[in-house]
C-alpha cells in the first residue's frame, strides 16, 4: 500500500520478484499485469498521462519499451 493507504500491488512474489498480479498506480488504474513472472507493463505520470510501456520476463523489465 502507498502513503495513503491505497492498494498498489495485489499478487505474489518468487525469489523476491514479482511473479503473477497486477500493479496499480495512485488512481487505482492497472499499471502492470504480470503472469508466471512475464506480462506487460505500463507507468503513468501523476498527471495520469502515460509514461512508459514495456514487457517483462522473469520477473523484470525486459525487452523493447516505449518512454513518454
């Protein structure tokens, strides 16, 4: 949970990796969704515009990304 008490990740950990959930940012929207430690990703500003689009294998960023 953030400072605020809101949920910001929901699923488990492998090895101290996230491993199969969703990630979430401060308006409650999916920032990532990851399944057996590979899926895709995405980040926001604070301003809700997107900032960052990627893929992840084994449990991290991996791959071609997009920056914003």
């Amino acid at each position: 949970m953030d400072k605020d008490g809101k949920l910001m990740f929901e699923g488990e950990y492998l090895d101290g990796k996230r491993w199969n959930g969703k990630g979430y940012n401060k308006y409650h929207k999916i920032k990532f969704e990851i399944k057996d430690g590979n899926g895709k990703g995405k980040e926001y500003y604070s301003n809700g515009l997107l900032k960052f689009e990627g893929e992840y294998l084994n449990g991290k960023i991996n791959g071609k990304i997009k920056e914003y």
